[in-house]
C-alpha cells in the first residue's frame, strides 16, 4: 500500500482473540517495518481485545449463541 501512495494505515487482527508474541513481533513490528521500508509514514497495530470486559461479552455471546439448544 505504501508504494501506491498510502501514507497511513491502521492493521486489526479480527481472526485473533488475543494477542500472542507471533501477532505482536510479525504483525505489529515486521509489518511497520515493511511499511515504513516502502515509504509509509504511520502505521498502528490495533492490539485484540485479550480479556477486557468488551472482548468477555463478545466471546460470552458467541458461545451462548452457538451453544443455545446443547444445554
């Protein structure tokens, strides 16, 4: 994306819960780094919700939605 002329990006991880050391060091610093390499100036790794309160309720209504006629 640098090189056709996007100065910024922001980069989420929606196939991840949580964040682990591979998330961090290949998305989040490697990425920044090739971004920036091909010109890019701003770049943000928006970190997984991990165990906040948001991050419970969202795993909490998927596994209530998906388990709703089991119990």
């Amino acid at each position: 994306l640098a090189r056709e002329g996007v100065t910024g990006i922001a980069v989420l991880n929606p196939g991840f819960v949580s964040d682990c050391l591979e998330t961090l060091e290949e998305i989040a610093i490697q990425g920044a780094e090739i971004f920036h390499a091909a010109g890019g100036r701003h770049y943000a790794h928006i970190p997984c919700l991990n165990d906040s309160a948001d991050g419970m309720r969202v795993i909490e209504t998927v596994v209530r939605r998906e388990l709703s006629g089991w119990i």
